[in-house]
C-alpha cells in the first residue's frame, strides 16, 4: 500500500521559534498533499492543501504567513510553524494522493508529529 | 454549510457485532470514507463509498444512502484492537470533510 512518513514524529519546542515537519510519500509520486491538524479529543481539521509547484490552498482562519507550506517536489511537503507559541500545540498529520490527485484518489496518511511549544 | 455527525461514543461486547452511523450534509458530494484512528496514530483507511449500497471487506462493511445523507460502517466479530476511534469523512471537491469521530470500545 501507499507508505507516507513524517519527520519528527515528536517535537518540544521554546515559544517564539520555528518548527518544520516534513511529509514524504514513499513509494508513490503526490501531487497533491494535504495538511490537517487535531487538537486532543477533537477531529481533523484540514488546514491547507499542498500543490506541487505552486501556492498552498489555505482554509478559512488558517494564517498563511504563520504556517509556510513548501511542496518542493512530487514526494516532499513541508510546513514550517513560524513563531510558534502554545496554542499551536497539537497533532499534525499530514495526508498524500497518488497520481495527479484526482477526486477519485484516496488520501493516505502519514503517522502525523505531535508539537508541544512550552 | 457542512455538518457531519456521529455517535461520540459506543461500547460493545468482544465477538459481537457494531454499526457506527453517519450522517452528513455537505455542499458537494464526491464520495465517503471511513478511516479507523488509534489514539495518537494517524487515521488508516477503512472503506470508501461514492454509489449506493453496501461495500464489504473482511470483517468491515460500510453502506452508503445518498439520497438520506447517511452511512453505516458495520464491524463484525469484534476483536479487543477494534478499539479505536472510527471517522466518517466526505470528500467534496478533492478535500476531505472530517466528522468529529466515534470512539469505540471493545469489552471482554
């Protein structure tokens, strides 16, 4: 099956600095990739589609400047937490799509990177 | 608007079987998946739906009305690891709509 993997799975960071998590597809090219954030007891919600070659896809509320998302080749996206403080503790999880991201495609999953900013 | 709804929670009894509903209203339709999430895992797909009636695979079946706006996943022969949280999600566009998630727990 389709293997997603991201980097950190755990992070501690100050208040104040900067936080990039990497998500890769594995064994399959995405152009589309998606970046979701789950706050504890709470479901995913989508924070930003990812397209390679272009601008991300912000959702309503999200900042734009305060989470950077680079999709820099068909296997990698990164989204940067930029002055991160506590409130930006949380689940991120990341999702790929096989091929050209198609509707018909399923979203797998990466094993997603807890962040807790003291 | 999207609502998505589920049951918060449900506990049934090992070897028995559950249904976990799932109703939805969204602005667009593109297909439903329900995806199974251990506690601090990401989700793993389960099923996807996008034509009515029901979609079987192993011990998990999932059923799809889009005329009622609703969906069941049915476990059978529940096993102690079924416990987890179950997300019904819709798939407008090619972004997923999320509900909030069933925890369910299996009991000896």
């Amino acid at each position: 099956g389709a293997v997603v993997s991201q980097h950190p799975s755990r992070v501690i960071c100050k208040s104040g600095t900067s936080v990039k998590i990497e998500c890769r597809s594995l064994d399959f090219q995405a152009t589309t990739m998606f970046w979701y954030r789950q706050f504890p007891k709470q479901s995913l919600m989508l924070m930003a589609t990812s397209n390679e070659g272009s601008k991300a896809t912000y959702e309503q509320g999200v900042e734009k400047d305060k989470f950077l998302i680079n999709h820099a080749s068909l296997t990698l996206s990164t989204l940067t937490v930029t002055s991160a403080h506590p409130e930006d503790s949380s689940f991120y999880i990341c999702s790929a799509v096989p091929g050209q991201g198609g509707y018909r495609e399923t979203q797998y999953f990466g094993p997603g990177t807890r962040l807790l900013v003291l | 608007g999207q609502n998505i709804d589920q049951p918060t929670e449900m506990t049934a009894t090992e070897g028995a079987i559950v249904q976990i509903n799932c109703t939805y209203q969204t602005s667009g339709f593109n297909g439903l998946f329900w995806y199974q999430q251990h506690a601090g895992e990401a989700p793993t797909f389960l099923s996807y739906n996008v034509l009515d009636g029901l979609e079987e695979k192993g011990r998990f079946s999932s059923f799809l009305s889009r005329s009622k706006g609703y969906s069941y996943l049915l476990l059978k022969e529940l096993q102690m690891k079924d416990s987890a949280s179950y997300l019904c999600a819709v798939r407008e566009g090619n972004k997923l709509v999320f509900g909030a998630g069933t925890i369910l727990r299996v009991k000896s």
